[in-house]
C-alpha cells in the first residue's frame, strides 16, 4: 500500500471525515487519501487547488493533460485514476491508447495539449516559448494554456508525493479492462488488496 502506515482514522476529525467521504465515493478508503491522511490540511489545500484547476477547464482537456503528465511521470496510480474518468465518465476510451502511442486518434489539438503537459512535467526549467506555439496555433488562449499548464504542474506534485512515499494503486484498479490496466500501469504496480 504504502510505506508511510496509514493515519489513526478515529481521530473524530478531519481524517475521519477524509476516510468517510471516500467510503460514500468509492466503497473503500483510496490509498492516496491514507498516506495524506497525516497531513489533512495539505490534502484538503491540494483539493481546493486542483478543484479551482479543473473549474477553468473543459473536463477532457483536463483530463488529457493530466494523463499526459502523469504518464511522464511514470505514476501508475494517477495513470490509471484519470484513464479511468476518460474511459467512463468522458467517453475516451480512445484517448487512452493514443496518449500511449503518440496521439494517433486524437485531434490536432488535444494532440497539442497533450504534448505540452508532457513537456512541463518532463522539466519545465528547460521549456522556452516555443513549447507554447503548438497550442496557441491550435487556438488557445493565454488562460487556457496556463489552463494545461497548471493541470501537469498539480499532477507533478501529486504523483511525486505517491511515489515518494510508494503508495501503490488502488487494487480495485485491478478490475480496470486489461487492455488499459497493463499499459498504464507505467511504474509502481497495483496494490494486491
């Protein structure tokens, strides 16, 4: 699961509260909400955050730039997490493979998106405007690609903080179609219960 044991969950507080809400989502308590269960304020600061990311964004985009990025990232657990809300919730389960193998099956655009949400969280240190152009010659505004921009930055520090702490995939990502599992399980493997 992790290397970081789970917090007291009968704190009567904020991680009870964090482990409830997952409870009524899912059905079980997500991993990553165990290991950011010691830090409640830090996991609710990162929901605020990534919730006032995604009000700004169309939700493919979002979603497609933060495949893209955790891809990059090698971080299986978020991977799978946003292939999931493509494929189920966003009807994309043809962006999936095609972030996979270079964009084949997307448009020119998400094509676009998805290569610069790549390139932030490949380094970003060494990006210079031109990594910007594809995207703005696709159409977007400043604000949408500040859009991308944040979307692969959060995902950066989100992922970092599962890994680092080798907090494993859900195992209920196991029941994920196998086509989709296996090719994004990119680095640690799913949790086995």
């Amino acid at each position: 699961m992790s290397w970081i044991e789970p917090a007291a969950e009968d704190d009567g507080g904020p991680v009870a509260a964090a482990f409830d809400r997952d409870r009524a989502a899912m059905g079980y308590v997500a991993n990553f909400t165990k290991t950011f269960a010691h830090r409640p304020a830090v996991y609710e600061a990162w929901r605020g955050l990534n919730g006032a990311i995604k009000a700004s964004m169309d939700p493919r985009r979002y979603e497609l730039a933060t495949l893209a990025a955790a891809l990059r990232l090698r971080s299986s657990y978020c991977s799978l997490a946003h292939a999931k809300v493509l494929v189920e919730q966003l009807d994309g389960a043809d962006a999936v493979p095609a972030l996979r193998d270079g964009g084949a099956g997307l448009d020119a655009l998400e094509r676009a998106v998805g290569r610069l949400a790549d390139r932030v969280a490949a380094g970003a240190a060494d990006m210079t405007d031109d990594d910007l152009a594809e995207v703005r010659e696709r159409g977007l505004t400043d604000a949408e690609i500040l859009d991308v921009v944040l979307a692969a930055a959060a995902r950066c520090f989100f992922s970092t903080v599962l890994d680092a702490t080798g907090t494993e995939p859900d195992a209920a990502f196991r029941s994920f179609a196998p086509e989709f599992r296996d090719a994004l399980t990119v680095g640690r493997p799913i949790a086995t219960g």
